[in-house]
DNA sequence: GCAAAAGTGTTAACACTACACCCATGG
DNA sequence: CCATGGGTGTAGTGTTAACACTTTTGC
C-alpha cells in the first residue's frame, strides 16, 4: 500500500522526447549525441533529468531548450518506459513525450556543446537503449492523432499549400490518397484559408497557398473527425 | 543530457490503478483505504510501490494481486503525474493504469488487511491526492477505447445478452442508443456468436445470451471501426 | 509545344438515423 | 390476459471512394 515511504526504493526519472519534423517530402527525426563515456557515438532521443522542482512537462521542455535551443513547441505525454535493465547503468524510468515541428524552420541548433540532427524517420542511425520502441510507440500516436485532430500543421510552415499537406498526410500514413477527395476533404473542414499568393517554383502552375484559420473562427471542425484516410490504417 | 547519473536526484515511483467494473446498469469503480496516518479515511486508487526487480507493468500487476487478489487482469497503462507537489509527503511520480473487470464475479476481495470497495462511478467518495484527475482521465481513454475497439465484453460475464451490452455501452457513453440500431451494428461486427440459450429470470420472455468470438474468427471487424455512438462524443 | 503539377465533379455503394409494431412469457 | 422486456425492417439521407480530363506555365 501507499505507506512506508522512508522503505521505498527510488528511482532515476528522465524524460526523452520524440520530436517529429517534416521537410517537405519526408518525416524526420530529431535525434542528438549522448554525451556519456560508453555510448559516445550511440544518437538517441531528446533527454535528460527530472529536477527536483519541476513537473514532468516542464522537465521535458527545459530538457528540449537544453539541447536544441527550441522553444514554445506543444510536447505530448506519451508513455512510460520502466523494464528493470532498460538502462544498463542504473535503473531509469523514462517518460516520453512528443513534438512535431517543422523541421526547415530549424535547421541549426543552438545546442551548446550537443549534436543535435535531423534523420530521415524511415533511415535514421540505431538508437540508444530502448529508443527505438519509444520512436514506434511515437509513430502510433501520431496516427491515431492526425486522424481526428488538425495536427499536421504543425509540421508545415504557416503558409502552405495543399499538395504539401498531402505529402505529410501521405508521409504520415505512409500511403497515398486520391487528390480531389484529399482537398475536398481537407477543406470541407473548414480549416484552411485560401490566400491570394501561389507558391512559385515548385511547379510550373503554381499552387495557392492556404493558411490555418484563426482558433475562433474553428468550430465545428475540430470537434469532429477530422481526417481518416481508412479507419483501419491507423487503429 | 543524460549522463551524470550520480548527480541526479531519484524519485519514488508509485503505481496507481483505475479497476473499471459493471454490474448489469451502472460503471463501478474499485477503491481502497490507504494505511497510513493522515489520510486514514480517505479512499484511493488501487496503488503501491515500484519495486527494484519488477517492470512497471508486472509492478502494477502485483499491486492489484496484492490488495484484492485479483489476477489475470488485463491492466494498461494510462499517464504518468508528477507534479512537485502532487504527494504532500515525498515528491512521488506516479504511473496510472486502467483495468476492466466483470465487478459481479468479485464481490468479495481477499485483500489481506485492506479494505477495497466497488462505488458507483458517478457517485464515489472524495479521493486522495490527484486521484480525481486520473480517474476522469481514465474515463476518457474508457470511451476513446470502447469506441475503437471491442472492450467492453471485458465488463460482462462470457455469456451476456444483447440488451446487457447496450447498457454496458451506455453506461460508458453517459447515453442511451436505439436498440434497433445498436444491435445491427453490433452484430455487423460479427465478433458475437449467438448461442442457443436464452438468459432466465430477468425479463419473461428471455433473451438469446451470446459470446464473444474466438479471436481467430474475428477478421476485418476488430480492425474496423467498431462502435463510435457520434464521434463528437469522444474527442 | 510539351512536360509537370494544379485543380476540379459526378456517380454508385454503403452507412447511419429515425422510427413502430409484434412476440414470448411469467405472473 | 396483461405487463414487461425482446426482437425485428425500411425509407430517407448523408458520406465515402473511385474515377479522368482540363489548366497553367517554365523550359
């Protein structure tokens, strides 16, 4: 029962982080160097201690500041990792929390003396300890979210057009979908304002660009499903 | 980063169960007493200590054996909380699981010197600590769960009657469904198998009990969106 | 002028909702 | 014989998936 605390054993707590990007065509991965003697050239996720007087949540976004300089990115609990030996060192439990930014936006790192990366999700190096079971962990999650919530655009710049979108729908699925069901979909939600510019470059026509609604004006939207390509794919 | 291990100050961790029951109309929920002290007479979550050799899933495993006697249950993990703050006597971070038990087949607990009790879910005592807030986050991921996937037959006896599980599905959603309806889609399905009995005693004419099918029988359905009563209701 | 990507509509199948009456039985 | 709960069908509506051609423009 929950007495006896002065018999209780303690317990390392860190937290590491799955921060998800998108450059366009792919998903990535934000990955750093340990610092540590025996796992030197080993990358990993994003992590680091919980202090004394801070909360999970606040440990991880110091955690991520620490390391990359980024800041105001919405982390997402996801899970907890606690198998005995999954640390070889000494006995850690791990809480793992996810981002999705977009990763052209950050290219460089202000990381003081870390190595901080983006990988390609799909052709990433092998990671520390059990950091590869929390990135799949991670991959479900995001499905299952940017299924019934307009998560995708966090990984988007603010303006963006829907060709791009699909491609991380498409990246995110890891499938293709119908183009005149994808925008018919995508802007029956009601999400997206249609602004005057194309994008200019990429193709030869040119795209026009989209940009998120402000949160008041969403109403409907969010609170519905919002975009499943099958529900199978992602339960 | 994470190294400097023996710099890092350590945690209790603490494992916390949300035990979901039904007994035929309303959702129970199971709490127990807590042995200590200042808080004698307040109820909580079935919860104990993480030990040094025990996985945090086999620890929450032995907490619900050890304090009701209740085995092979299947318990999955909800969220972790770890605010500074949350357990007065010792910063504690406590790692929630939830669990769905058919409540009439475990009345009475052999649970040593602990006293558990079911309540009913609307209608429990005051909880300890930040119990409350996992108990509502319980109930959500309950609804995002039984949506998506057949889990609610965990709740009911292996042999249960159509009407049964419409109010099990109720009970869960807060709301009540067509019967019509209901039963089409639940049979739609095709995870039910009808059996040639008909439950006694409770109406007069008596209804056909079903089970649930063996999992190999069951295709396309549990991967397919299974029960969502409007989706709006649980997003 | 042609290659490459953007943009746009219709149809047929299916799924969901709403709704009302008869059935079997125990008392 | 009647009260209680069990069981069933249909019509209308909305949603989804499948599908192909035209437009723009940089080269």
């Amino acid at each position: 029962m929950l007495d006896q605390y002065g018999k209780q054993t303690k317990c390392l707590v860190a937290l590491d982080s799955i921060i998800f990007g998108f450059d366009g065509s792919k998903l990535k991965l934000l990955l750093v160097k340990r610092g540590i003697e025996e796992s030197k050239n080993i990358w990993s996720l994003m992590g680091g201690w919980l202090q004394p007087n801070e909360s999970l949540d606040e440990a991880a976004i110091r955690v991520l500041k620490d390391l990359t300089g980024l800041e105001n990115i919405y982390l997402e609990q996801l899970s907890v990792f606690g198998r005995p030996d999954r640390d070889p060192i000494e006995r850690t439990v791990s809480v793992t929390y996810f981002a999705l930014i977009n990763s052209t936006d950050y290219e460089n790192f202000d990381s003081g003396s870390y190595h901080a990366e983006w990988f390609d999700l799909d052709q990433h190096p092998e990671l520390l300890f059990d950091h590869q079971e929390m990135v799949d962990n991670a991959i479900s999650r995001l499905r299952n979210k940017a299924a019934f919530h307009p998560v995708g655009f966090e990984l988007l710049p603010s303006k963006f057009t829907i060709p791009q979108l699909q491609k991380l729908y498409e990246a995110i699925f890891d499938t293709e979908f119908d183009k005149r069901n994808f925008s018919r979909r995508i802007l029956a939600s009601g999400l997206l304002t249609k602004l005057d510019e194309k994008q200019k470059g990429f193709s030869k026509k040119g795209a026009f660009l989209y940009e998120l609604n402000s949160q008041n004006t969403v109403k409907a939207a969010s609170s519905n499903l919002y975009f499943v390509p099958s529900i199978d794919r992602i339960v």
